[in-house]
C-alpha cells in the first residue's frame, strides 16, 4: 500500500488527509515535492525520530512525546496510516491539483468529526418549574415535605440528587429514582403547599439547581409544624369548648 503526505501541513497543524493509494495509481503518480509517497516500511524508517513524531501527533488523537525506540515508533506510524488515510478515487490519476481540490471538502469532513468527538451533543434536563400559589402552607417537622422546602430554601438551592439524598434516610431508594424526588416538588412542594419551583442555575454536570418561589409579599419558607404542640394545642381547645 501507498501512501500520500503533505510533508509540510502536518508540521502547521493543518492536517491535509493520507491518501491511500492504489498500485496503479502509485505507479504514474505525478506530485509536487511539498508530497512525500510511503511505498513500503523502509520509506518511514528514512524519516528522522523527531518527523515521525510529528507526523504522528498531527493524526494520532493521543499525541505522545516520544516513542520507546525507532522499531516501535514506525511501527506506529505505519498503523496510523493504516487506520487514519482515506481512499483516493480508484481510476484516476493523482495529480498535485486533484489532491488539492479535495483538501476543502476533507477538512470539512475532518473538522466535522471532530467537533462531534469534542463537543458531545448533551441532553440537558429542562427541569419542574412551578408558579406559587395564592397563600403558602406549614409543613410538619421531619417530614419529607420540610426537609425538601430547607433544602430549597437554601442560598443556591439543590439539585435532584441533594434533594433525594436529603429524604433517603426515610427508607425508600428515593435517591434512586429522580421522577419520584421531582413529583414531590410537584404536588406537594406546589401542589399542596403553595411553593413555587424555579431552576435557579445549572451546575458542571448540566444538572438543574432547584429553589423556592413565594408568593408575593413572602421572602422565606413558613416555620415547620411541631408535631407535639400542636397535639396539646387542639386538646387544650376541646377542653374548654
């Protein structure tokens, strides 16, 4: 196998593909000087040590500084032009200006992909938002409902996974399921008690931070239920009535 470089592209980081040559079209080749044919393994071993790191940093996408000795960094670099070079159009002659007029629509493809290598395509989750409603509801003390309206009313609020960890102590794998945590907050941060959700921000793992919303003229989560006060208030009452 044949194969085709612009020795000085790689040397600027421009990267012009390896052509993959057929026998025929290595035979009546005609190329500039600024091309450089790899017909067979000792054409690479002509290549200085510091040419054939070069070369292989500028395709390889795990560049090294230096290879162990010269018998491993060509075999190196015979592998990558093995995996990395691209077919030129069988039945036509090669010609510097034919390389040429595919170098535009190759780095197209090139950069293509790797821009998807390097900037993955990442769902991000949209998250609950929820208006407050007209008046705001006490929640008992302990429950899951007061120990998710403390975490949200923190500065900088919670995300899903702090607010599932906050209520696994109860028992169940909240922490396990995130649809659950999030139908808490619908119904009853929103739903029953009045609290509006909003996504405050997102954090570096594109994960949605969730905070509280109060109705107009609230600046802070109602106090929480003591259950036993409560219970001697409603006896007292009855007492007396």
């Amino acid at each position: 196998m044949t194969y085709a470089i612009n020795f000085n592209t790689f040397k600027t980081a421009q990267q012009d593909p390896i052509y993959k040559l057929t026998e025929a079209q290595s035979k009546d080749i005609t190329l500039s000087t600024d091309f450089q044919l790899f017909m067979k393994r000792a054409d690479v071993e002509e290549l200085d040590t510091a040419d054939i790191v070069a070369i292989y940093n500028a395709y390889s996408d795990k560049p090294v500084k230096k290879f162990a000795d010269r018998e491993i960094a060509v075999d190196r670099l015979l592998k990558l032009f093995e995996l990395v070079a691209i077919d030129y159009p069988e039945g036509e002659k090669v010609t510097v200006a034919k390389i040429e007029d595919t170098l535009d629509i190759e780095k197209k493809i090139i950069a293509k992909a790797k821009k998807a290598v390097e900037t993955p395509k990442v769902k991000v989750d949209k998250g609950v938002t929820r208006a407050p409603k007209g008046e705001i509801k006490q929640a008992r003390a302990g429950t899951k409902t007061a120990i998710l309206i403390d975490l949200l009313a923190r500065d900088g609020g919670a995300t899903i996974q702090e607010l599932a960890n906050g209520i696994s102590a109860f028992g169940k794998p909240w922490n396990e399921r995130a649809e659950k945590v999030k139908d808490w907050l619908r119904w009853d941060i929103n739903s029953v008690k009045g609290y509006g959700i909003e996504v405050l921000c997102y954090n570096s793992k594109n994960e949605p931070v969730y905070g509280l919303v109060y109705p107009e003229g609230i600046t802070a989560p109602l106090p929480h239920i003591e259950k036993g006060i409560v219970i001697k208030k409603e006896r007292a009452a009855k007492v007396v009535a």
